[in-house]
C-alpha cells in the first residue's frame, strides 16, 4: 500500500515537476541559501551531491554507482528528517543543506535536481496532509510559506550557479579550467 501511495505521489509530483517557481509559478520562494550558510553549516547538516567528470554521482565525496531513483530519493528524504537521529545526518529538517554541483556540463545534474525537488515536494506534501489535510499544489501561498518555513525550507544551493553566469574573458593568456587537475 505504502508503494502504491508513493507511486502515485510521485506520478503527481512529474505531472507538475518543477515546484514554487518550478511548481506552478504562484509562490515564490523568496529564502536562498548562501555561500556563506553552507560553509559556515555542520558538516552533518550538509549533503553534497556532485557530478564527476565520469559523469558518476558522488553524495559527500562517496561515489554511488548504480543507485536507483527510489534508494537516491530515499537516502535523500532519509538525510533530511533523520528519523533514527543520527549524527551523520541532518540535525532537523530546516537546519538541512543540500548543495548540488557538477564538473563540467552533465545531463545527470538536471536529473538530479529534479530528484531533490521531488523530495522536496514529497515533504512538503506529508507536512500538507497531516496540517491541512490536502496535498501541498492545492494550498494557497500562505500555507505553502507555512509548510516551507515550519518543516522542511528549500535549503538547495547550486554551487555552479555562479561559475555559469561569468562571461569568457577574451584577454590573452591560458583559458580557465573548471575541473580539477591532478599532477603526475
């Protein structure tokens, strides 16, 4: 029964993929997490998913080769509200950070944010259910900001989103590299 509701929420949550801004352009989402927040956060309180130049997924620097969907959004959903309190994991829900980045240009970074935004939304719809009885697409902007706020903030930050917004330099000289060099 468990996996039938999960399946249909999760059908539900492609139906409108992007939520707040990403979910039906009604809300705003108007916190962002900083660069400053995540540096200065608990290392606990920090989940890193990182695209390597492989293309591979790497969750706090460990390389999770052949994860599924399910068990990705699962370690996620599991990271944030931490149920066997952990201290590995998120302290609570709002001091949670997840910060996505990716060496290079990969087809698997929007895939994986799209991922965390399902959790994100599967979150926000339990939260929805047991407050208001309803599923969070159908609250009004206050409620929504009540949910977001009270349980589960949009703590995401995008490492590469500065990187991606630098204009090329056209002065002479070697060219800047994003990824990481390893001397022999």
């Amino acid at each position: 029964m468990k996996t039938l509701i999960f399946t249909l929420l999760y059908l539900s949550i492609l139906s409108i993929a992007h939520s707040q801004v990403w979910l039906d352009n009604t809300c705003l989402i108007e916190k962002e997490i900083s660069n400053e927040d995540y540096t200065s956060s608990k290392s606990n309180n920090l989940l890193t998913l990182v695209i390597n130049q492989e293309g591979k997924l790497l969750m706090n620097g460990v390389k999770k080769e052949g994860i599924s969907e399910i068990q990705f959004k699962e370690a996620v959903y599991d990271f944030m509200t931490n149920p066997n309190k952990e201290k590995t994991k998120a302290d609570s829900s709002k001091q949670a950070i997840i910060a996505l980045g990716s060496y290079g240009e990969h087809d698997s970074y929007d895939l994986i944010l799209t991922y965390v935004r399902e959790v994100y939304l599967y979150a926000w719809d339990t939260a929805a259910e047991k407050k208001y009885e309803t599923f969070y697409a159908d609250l009004n902007c206050k409620k929504r900001d009540k949910i977001r706020n009270g349980d589960f903030p949009y703590n995401v930050i995008e490492l590469n989103s500065e990187e991606d917004t630098k204009k090329p330099s056209f002065s002479p000289g070697v060219p800047t590299f994003s990824g990481d060099v390893i001397d022999n």
